[in-house]
C-alpha cells in the first residue's frame, strides 16, 4: 500500500499492472477527503478510513482472541489441576484444625469425666462419714445432743458440695466450612471450656466446697469424741457415787428385784486392737453407762428420799429418847416429820405393800417391803391410799399425814428396816442427798 497524488496516478498504475501478486495501494485526495485502495490482480478497491480502521480492529480482535484461544485449550489442564490441588488444599487444611478441636474437645471431656468420677468418690466417701457421724449420734441417744449432720437438699445434690459441673458440647459438623476457623479460645468460650483457666477453675470448684464439707464433718467428729469423752467421766463419777451409796448402805445391786432374770451368757468383748478411737471410748461409755442402769435400778428399791415434799422439818430423831407420853427413857424406832393433816406421803422406794390398816401405836400404818432385806413404815396416816399386796411406785402417794395411834399431834412417824431390825432413816436420807442428781431419771 502507498500514497500518491492524484497527477501520477495513472503512471503508477501503467507501471504496476505487469505484477499481478503485489498489492498496492494508493490514497487519492478527492474533494478534500483521503481514500485507502487496494490493488490486486487488476483490481482496484477503494476504502474510507472509517471502513479501513474496522476492519484493522476487527482483524486485532480476532488475532487476540485466537491468541486467548489457543492459551486456554494449550494451558486448560494445568490451571484445572492448580484449582482443584488449591482447593484441596485448604479443605484438608479445614479439616485437620477440626479434627484438632475435636482431639481438644476430647481430651476435656476425657478430663471432665475424671473429675466428675473423682468428685463422685470424694461426695460418696463424705456422704458415708456423715451416715458413720449420724449412727454414732443414733447410738449415743438423748445424752448427746450433737447436731450439724450435712444433709442433701430434698431433689438436690449436696451443693454446698457443690454441684457437679455440667459440660454442655454441640457437636462440630463434618461439613467444610469456607470460612476461617476460629482461635480455640473463642471456640470453647461459649461452652465454658477456656484452655488456660478451666482445669484450675474445676479443681476449685470441687476441692473447694468438698474441703469445707469434709473440715464440717471432722469438727463434728472430734464433738463427738469430746462429748462422749465428758459423757464417760460423768457416768464415770455417777457410777462412783451410786456404787460408795450402796456399799455403805451394805446393798447388793445384783440382788435388787428384777435385778437380770437370768439367759444365756454372752460376754461383751471390748473391741480389738485396731478399733478405732470413737468404738474403744464407746465401749467404755457403754460399760458405765450399764453400770450406772443397775446402780439406779437398784436404788429404785432403796428408801433413799424423802416421804414428804419440800423441806424435811424433823420433830424425833432416831434412837434414845424421852417418851412424849411418859417422860421416860425409850428407844424410837424412826424419825417423827412434822406436817399438815391431809399433807401427802410418798414411797421412798418401789415395793410391795405388806400392812395397810391400823396397827397399835402406829395408828393407821403402811408398810412396804422393797426387796434385798429393806422395809419402810409409815405411821399416824389419817388416811390409807393403798392395799395390801398392791405394788407401788418411787414417789407414788400411799396416804395422807395424820395424828392417829399413839401420837401427840399431826405427823409422820417414819421408819427404815433392814432384815426386820429399825435403823436410822436418816442414814438413808443423807445417802439420797449424796447422790443428788443421779436419783433422777
């Protein structure tokens, strides 16, 4: 292709017509606009430059896209097989950080289910010490009053145990997620479950509040051993005191009535060895606590109180004295209490009514045979409360103070009797002092 003007126009063409296979082009300024002609063959073809610049675009479009074209198809394989090692990669990388979460979600459980099983052996160990604590209390009775046992809540567990902590886990899908996964500590946030803190905050949870539970039940236990300790001195001195009575009154507790009917023997052995603190002081609690049963069942069947209420006002001693009838020397078998006419009388003792009716100077007299040789009377009655053969209780009102018989006015003439001989009440009044708090129960 080439410019000419339009005077050598027809030279050029004259000159090029002998080559047919070259193409010349010619630009023509005709009425002030420029053409584009392509000669070949002979021809001539005309062109505007809109026209030319078309087909130049059209042509550089196809070239590019040929070029584009044949990169695909010549590099197809190779991106396809970057795309899906690419992808594949990060799938495998998705699922090796699930599969770590889920080894970490694991290994908490793992370590949640030890420390529940170990939580569940320290609360059972703790639940059998209080039933231990609370059998002891049951088997010391009414003497001890030791309180604080931990109880459960109705429809609870122990809290101030604790409770156990719950581990509330959603499971972790298989599907992959394209999206970036969370650090571990946002993972397990929401489940309560913090890498750094959670194993110290579990332990807390449980060794705080079982401690506590468990220092409770030790204050309890060493209570008991205190009390029980103090609980064997005072049967201890009881026994002491009731036993220096029944020797000086020369009374044989093995012969009170009702005092064992007999059975097989069975001894009581102490405990071996290697008992522990608790039974060895049980067992000696247990011993004086038998022995001070029979001592007060013995001294049941003792006249050691008194047969009036309130203060003894004594008007006749015991022994020598001056007859009040006679002025003169005579023995008086009892002691003489002033009182009111109507006032009651009561058995010193528990026995059985021998004489219930009027007997000489007596007047109207009762009298009971308590058993292991000992008797008492009751004299000058101005009214008699029971019969003969009737068995009376310690305490038990027999009849009513009076002036009956051979009697100066209103009182009770009372008497003692060991194996039918009169000796001093008073002797036994002053035992029944003595003994004081152990008479009662």
């Amino acid at each position: 292709m080439s410019h000419s003007s339009p005077s050598h126009s027809a030279a050029a063409n004259r000159t090029r017509r002998g080559a047919p296979s070259a193409a010349v082009a010619s630009r023509h300024l005709h009425h002030s606009r420029t053409d584009y002609t392509l000669v070949h063959g002979g021809r001539q073809v005309h062109i505007g430059p809109v026209a030319f610049w078309a087909v130049i675009g059209a042509l550089m479009i196809m070239a590019i896209w040929a070029i584009t074209t044949g990169g695909y198809f010549a590099f197809h394989d190779d991106v396809i097989t970057r795309l899906i090692g690419r992808q594949a990669a990060i799938q495998s990388a998705y699922e090796d950080r699930i599969a770590d979460l889920r080894a970490q979600v694991d290994r908490i459980t793992s370590r949640q289910l030890l420390d529940q099983e170990q939580y569940e052996r320290k609360l059972a160990t703790l639940l059998l010490r209080q039933a231990v604590l609370q059998q002891r209390t049951d088997a010391l009775g009414s003497d001890l009053n030791i309180t604080g046992a931990i109880r459960p809540a109705a429809n609870k567990r122990p809290t101030q145990l604790s409770a156990e902590p719950e581990l509330k886990l959603s499971p972790i899908s298989d599907t992959v997620i394209p999206t970036a996964p969370p650090d571990r500590e946002s993972r397990l946030a929401p489940y309560g479950l913090h890498a750094s803190s959670n194993r110290a905050a579990k332990g807390n949870d449980l060794d705080g509040p079982l401690g506590r539970v468990s220092a409770a039940l030790d204050r309890i236990d060493h209570r008991q051993m205190v009390l029980l300790s103090d609980l064997e001195k005072r049967l201890d001195a009881k026994a002491h005191r009731m036993r220096g009575v029944l020797s000086e009154l020369s009374v044989d507790p093995l012969r009170a009535p009702g005092a064992g009917l007999g059975g097989p023997f069975v001894p009581a052995n102490p405990p071996r060895s290697g008992a522990n603190a608790f039974d060895r002081e049980f067992y000696r609690v247990d011993v004086a606590r038998a022995e001070v049963n029979q001592y007060a069942h013995t001294l049941r069947f003792v006249p050691v109180r008194k047969p009036v209420a309130g203060d003894i006002d004594m008007s006749s001693p015991f022994g020598m004295r001056l007859d009040p009838f006679l002025g003169r020397p005579a023995i008086h078998t009892g002691v003489d209490l002033r009182g009111e006419i109507g006032e009651p009388v009561h058995a010193t003792a528990t026995g059985r009514v021998s004489i219930a009716g009027r007997d000489g100077g007596y007047g109207n007299m009762v009298e009971i045979n308590h058993g292991n040789g000992l008797a008492t009377r009751y004299g000058h009655l101005s009214r008699i409360l029971v019969r003969v053969g009737q068995t009376v209780r310690v305490g038990e009102v027999i009849g009513l103070i009076g002036s009956t018989g051979r009697s100066t006015g209103p009182h009770l003439h009372y008497e003692t009797r060991i194996n039918g001989e009169a000796v001093d009440p008073q002797k036994f009044l002053r035992a029944g002092v003595r003994l004081g708090n152990a008479l009662q129960g």
